[in-house]
C-alpha cells in the first residue's frame, strides 16, 4: 500500500503547490509590454518549422550518429575488459560500416556548405 500511496501523494502535493503558488505570485493585470517577449528582442515573424533551413536537417542526422556512436563505445569498454580481441573486433566493424557511412554522405556533399 506504502509503494502506490507514496507517489499519488507526491503528485498531489506537486499540483498543489503550483496552483497556490499560482495563486500568490500570479499577475493577472499585467499590460502588454510587462508580457512582451524580452530576451529575444520582439515576436516572432514566423513559425518554428519554417526558421530553419533543409540543408541543416542532414548535419543534424550526421551529428545523432556520431552521438550514438559513443554511446555504444562506452558500454563497449567494459566488454572489451572481459573478452579481449572478440570486443576489439566487433568495434572494428562498427566503426567501419560508420566510415562507409561518412564517406558516402562525403561523396554526396553533405558536409558542403552552400
């Protein structure tokens, strides 16, 4: 009973203190500059999808691969502790159908800034 009560009482108290703290330090009457945006210097002028060029979308997926390439290596330098050439082997070929990978999106010229 302690293990499900716990946690619904958390989440009680949690919505409880946001509204009363809504509640105390919440304005109601503030004018339009007092709400305008301030760090980005004004509103903005389009949606969200339409800032960004296409030509970003390939580094991004390029910049994800080398992110989950680390993730696995550092898993991998455990496994390599305990079985040796097996683990070195194994990250050899995952880091050459990687170097494919780069070489191929070199050739198409995704790495060229246009």
């Amino acid at each position: 009973m302690i293990n499900i009560a716990m946690p619904l009482i958390l989440v009680l108290f949690a919505v409880f203190f946001a509204v009363a703290m809504q509640r105390i330090g919440g304005r109601t009457d503030a004018t339009w500059p007092q709400r305008a945006p301030f760090l980005g210097g004004g509103l903005p002028e389009t949606h969200a999808w339409q800032r960004f060029h296409v030509r970003y979308y390939p580094m991004t997926l390029l910049f994800i691969a080398f992110e989950m390439e680390m993730m696995f290596m550092y898993p991998w330098a455990v496994v390599y502790v305990e079985t040796g050439i097996v683990a070195l082997a194994e990250m050899g070929m995952f880091l050459g159908i990687l170097s494919i990978g780069i070489l191929y999106g070199w050739r198409e010229g995704v790495f060229r800034w246009q």
